[in-house]
C-alpha cells in the first residue's frame, strides 16, 4: 500500500495537470464564499431529512457492493474465493480515482490487481478501459431514457427508443467477435493486438452480464444523486438527472480540480441550468452535491477497508 501511495504520488506531483487542479480547487473555494458563503452552504442541508441522508449513504454502500461485484465477475477466474480482498481494491480505487485529478486514481487498480491477485497489467489495463467506455455507455444510455421524458413524441415511440439504446451494446458484442476472428491467425501486431484482446469478455454470457452490473450500480448511483439534488433545487427528479448525469459525466475531462473540485460542480450546474434554477441555488446544489460525494467516500472507503481487513485476518488464521 505504501509502494502504491509513492507511486501514484510522485507520477502525480511531476504533472503540470495536477498544479492546474490545485488552482480549481483554490478557485472554487474563493467563488463560493464570494457568491455564496460557506455558512449558508452547510445551512443548506437542512432541506435534506436525516433519514434521507442515512438511505442515500446506504445506497452509496450498495453501489459498491456492486462495483465490487462487477469486477468479481469479470475477473472470477483470478479472484474466486477472495471477494473481500476485491472489495478493498475496488473502494482504494474508487478513493484514488476521486481524490486525484486527470484521471491518476485509475492506475491503482492495475497496480492493487498485481499485488494481490498476480494479474499482468498487460490483462487488467485492457479490461478496465473496457469497462469504463462500459460506465460512459451507462451514463448516457440512462441519461437519455430518463431524460427524453421532456420530448415531445408518443409514448410508443419513446419506448421503442429506450429499447434500442439498452439493446445497442450487442452491436459492439458482435464487432468484437468479427475483430477477434480477424485478428486471431494473424502475426505481428495482430498478434499483439489479439493477446490485447483477451482481456474482454470471452463469451456473451459474461458481456451480458458486466452491463446488467454496470446498469444496475449506476441507476442506483445516479437515482441517489437525483433524489438530493431535487431536494437541494425543488426540481422534479427527472430534471434534476440531468444534473446528476452531467456532474458524472465531467471526471472525463482532460483537465479537473483536486478531487474534482470545480469540475465536478460546473458539471452539474450545465444539467441543471436548462431547468431555470438560480445562480445561488445553482451552486449551493451542485456543491453540497460533491460533498455528499466527498463524504459518502471518505466514510465507505473507511468501513469497507476495515472490515475486509478483519475479514482477510481472520481467513489467513483458519488452518
């Protein structure tokens, strides 16, 4: 763990990127006491219910009960029998992933796979941009059912629709098979490019089944989000999706503050302007968003880790 914390700390530091977060960060700090205040930020919460607080951490828990899964599943021929330990390499990702700008967290994962399970990076590198371009389809396949509500077409028609996008990753199952044909008899970078290919889905049954988890945590995720957001804005939960979807879809970009700070917010903020909130309230919301985000994070990371610990201790005592 501390090798790992070196090494994503350094390759990190030495990056231009990163003082660029550095300065978000510091800039959204200074707007919002400018333009806000600090204090009626945290006043702000008193919207949300304490019970509604305690249910959207523990659908956050449950969103990576099912990241973990995901990835048990995907990876089940390596990590059979070790779901605990999976469990903590995916909430010290998810945890690197959000604290660090551009992207830095991802190469924990690779890493932690290594170190625990002795998977070649040249397998989990491939497999994991493959499942996220799997989270990206996600995102905006959910986006668009949820949000083509507004749209002025029959019912039939938007059905129709939903179908098609939730149908449409069996189009790139299929490619994926032409491509491995193709590629599987030939030499040299076919032959690279064919042991690349390895790492995805080896049947249709595990292709399947990594969209109906990644589906499934992110519907959850995404719901949570609404569900604050609309309380934080009087939105409709519908509307405030938008939000919530536009806010996810931000960490995609070449260039975002620490631990998305100022990124994350004017992601959020671009969902839900098409939806007349105010400039206060528009960033009250999409602040008090992130540090629900930021919170949830800091407290599961911390409850997975030491109990998958304890769990982990207590395996390698039993004969």
């Amino acid at each position: 763990m501390a090798d790992l914390s070196r090494q994503v700390e350094t390759r990190v530091i030495r990056s231009w990127k990163f003082w660029m977060g550095c300065a978000l960060l510091a800039g959204l700090i200074w707007l919002v006491e400018a333009n806000f205040g600090w204090n009626r930020i945290a006043a702000s919460w008193a919207v949300i219910p304490p019970q509604q607080l305690a249910v959207a951490i523990a659908l956050m828990a449950a969103s990576y009960l099912l990241r973990a899964l995901r990835f048990y599943d995907f990876f089940y021929q390596w990590t059979q029998g070790r779901f605990g330990a999976l469990l903590r390499i995916t909430v010290l990702h998810n945890f690197f992933n959000n604290l660090l700008p551009m992207r830095s967290g991802e190469a924990a994962f690779p890493i932690l796979m290594k170190q625990t399970y002795a998977m070649p990076i040249s397998h989990t590198g491939p497999a994991l941009l493959w499942l996220r371009l799997l989270d990206l389809y996600a995102l905006l396949a959910l986006g668009f059912i949820f949000l083509q509500g507004s749209l002025p077409y029959p019912t039939e028609l938007k059905l129709v629709l939903a179908g098609l996008v939730l149908l449409s990753p069996i189009t790139a199952l299929l490619l994926q098979e032409r491509l491995r044909t193709y590629l599987r008899a030939g030499a040299g970078w076919k032959a690279r490019a064919y042991g690349l290919m390895t790492a995805l889905p080896g049947s249709p049954s595990t292709f399947l089944r990594a969209i109906f988890w990644t589906l499934l945590n992110w519907l959850i995720k995404l719901a949570v989000f609404s569900w604050l957001l609309s309380g934080f804005t009087g939105l409709t939960f519908v509307q405030s999706w938008s939000g919530a979807t536009t806010g996810e879809l931000s960490s995609v970009l070449p260039i975002h503050g620490i631990a998305g700070a100022g990124t994350y917010e004017a992601g959020v903020a671009a969902g839900l302007l098409m939806h007349g909130v105010s400039g206060a309230d528009l960033l009250a919301a999409s602040v008090n968003l992130h540090l629900f985000v930021l919170g949830s994070m800091f407290l599961l990371t911390g409850v997975f880790v030491l109990a998958t610990q304890r769990v982990e201790k207590r395996n390698n005592r039993q004969p």
